[in-house]
C-alpha cells in the first residue's frame, strides 16, 4: 500500500470515528409524529403511533441504541380520558428481555411510583415504591424524567427539582447499558415528546442522594368528619379543603401543604 492510500484510509476512519462519537453523543429524539415508523414490539398486546402520539396496550415498544449506558431520558404521558385509571410504565437499559429496569406510577387506590429491575433466573429485584403525593386523573399529562448514571438512578416526575427515587443500585453490572421502552400497562397509554441525553460517567458524583418529600400534616390541623361520610379536612391557608379519604399513608401525607388547584379538584 502505498504513501498516498494509507494517509487516505486514515482520514477516513478519523472521520467516521468522529461522526459515530458525534451520534453517541447527541441528544435522541422521537415526537412520534411519523405514523409510518417501524416499532420493535415486546409482547402481545397492541402498540401503534397516530395523531402524534404513541399508544400502547398489554406490549411495550423499544426505542434507541442498545449500547445506551449513562443518559438522562424523558417523556410525557397520559391515560386516555375515558379509562378506568392510570397506569404508566416505561423501561430502561433494557439489556435484553430479561434484564432491564422498569419504572411505573400505579393509580387507582394508590397513586405510587415504582421502580424494579427484572432479571433472569432470580436475578430481578424490587427497588423501591414512593407515594406521588397527588391523585393522577385519566386524560391529564404526566412528565417522567429518569437519570440512570453508572449504579444511580433517579426519578423525577412534572418539574420538581428533587427526584421522587434516589438510589444506588448495588447490582447494576447486571443491566450495564442498553435501549429505553415505553409501555407494557394493561390499560391503553399514550406516550409523546421522548428524549434521550447522554450523561457523561461521572455526571452524578458530586450530587448528594436526595429526595423528594412533602411535609407531614401538623397534628391538630386535620380534622375528621362525622362518623361514616368517609372524608377528612385539610386546613390550608385558612380554609378547609374536603378531600375523599384514601387507606394510604401516603395519600394522608400529601394531601396538606402545597397542593395545586389541579391537585385540589
């Protein structure tokens, strides 16, 4: 090979190294605005794209690259008006069918965040539950942010500051990088706007485990109803807010001190 050809194939793997260092690290985008687009389907329920918006049912989609490690990723999400409840779930890191990380905001009674990451032959582990601190309502969105960064993850839902699951997980090797998935809830979804950053490795080392908490009721300030009407009082800035009374000492928790309007109604 002479002098002229080998500069030639140096140039030019120089250029495609940094074209592929340049995607790897490029924000990753998908408003599912292209009804046409080819879904990689996990499961036996329904996934399809229309009117701008993803939609899944019992089976979930898988979006991205699987050599995806360190990033932040978002989207926001809705159960259609007339559905029974809300269910919300999304995966990340989904190294394979087995092993991923799935994160999820259950209604109905409960009104939780979850997080777990599944595994092979009995490698699968439950991460945590947090109560959200709101009653999320059918035909309303939703924001999740998720920031998975070496061995800590942390959730972030709407624009709160401080994540509402902040945690190091001690057996991450076993789900070191890959794709993020949206959906797999037995109630329809819809899902728009997803997002994937990358994070560089050491993005998280200096910030200190924190979480979201919202301030207990101060004793004397909640008030019971008569016997049998099934609700509580919450005194706020000087009037009372008629809440229905949910069998969760999260919901109970929550429910005084800084609700929204939309969180009041």
């Amino acid at each position: 090979m002479n002098r002229i050809s080998k500069v030639f194939l140096a140039c030019a793997c120089s250029v495609f190294c940094m074209n592929g260092q340049a995607q790897s690290n490029a924000t990753w985008t998908n408003d599912f605005s292209n009804a046409g687009e080819t879904l990689k389907v996990v499961g036996r329920g329904t996934c399809s794209i229309a009117d701008n918006v993803f939609r899944s049912k019992g089976a979930y989609a898988v979006f991205g690259h699987p050599e995806w490690k360190n990033y932040s990723f978002s989207f926001k999400a809705r159960a259609p008006k007339n559905a029974e409840q809300v269910q919300i779930w999304a995966s990340f890191r989904n190294y394979n069918r087995f092993d991923r990380y799935v994160v999820g905001i259950k209604g109905g009674l409960q009104d939780d965040l979850y997080l777990m990451r599944t595994g092979y032959m009995g490698t699968d582990e439950f991460m945590g539950v947090r109560p959200l601190g709101f009653h999320h309502v059918p035909g309303e969105w939703y924001r999740v942010k998720v920031e998975v960064c070496g061995n800590r993850i942390r959730i972030f839902l709407n624009d709160e500051k401080q994540p509402h699951i902040d945690l190091v997980d001690k057996n991450a090797d076993l789900v070191p990088s890959g794709e993020v998935a949206l959906g797999g809830g037995w109630i329809e979804t819809e899902f728009d706007d997803l997002t994937v950053t990358p994070m560089a490795d050491d993005a998280l080392k200096n910030v200190k485990v924190a979480e979201y908490q919202k301030k207990a009721t101060p004793y004397g300030e909640r008030k019971q109803t008569p016997p049998g009407t099934g609700f509580l009082y919450f005194r706020q800035t000087g009037s009372a807010h008629r809440q229905p009374h949910r069998h969760h000492a999260g919901w109970q928790l929550a429910l005084y001190a800084g609700l929204s309007t939309r969180q009041q109604g």
